[in-house]
C-alpha cells in the first residue's frame, strides 16, 4: 500500500489547507486527501492491469 503513502506536493497542500485556511473542517480534509489517494491508487491498478492484459492478447 506504498501508493496510500502521502507524496511531498500531497503534505504541502494538507499542511497549507489545516494551517493557513483553518476555516474548513479538518476532518473534511483529511478523508478528502485519503480518497483522493485510494482513487489514484485504484485507477493506477487498473491501468497496469489494462495495459497487461493487452500485452497478452
């Protein structure tokens, strides 16, 4: 799960949203930046898994 792990740009942008705008739910945030991670992971599985398959055929 190597991909979940948040990369520089992702903290920087975290860091700025919790301590310079605080007016926005931290929670909010945070599962906003955790999904954002497992949808990126999803769609690069998907396309190791697409581009596979069309070596095979």
């Amino acid at each position: 799960m190597a991909a979940l792990v948040p990369s520089v740009p992702e903290i920087r942008y975290l860091l700025g949203r919790l301590l310079i705008r605080p007016n926005t739910r931290k929670p909010f945030i945070l599962d906003w930046s955790l999904w954002r991670r497992r949808h990126q992971a999803a769609a690069t599985l998907s396309h190791y898994k697409q581009y596979n398959a069309q070596l095979w055929y």
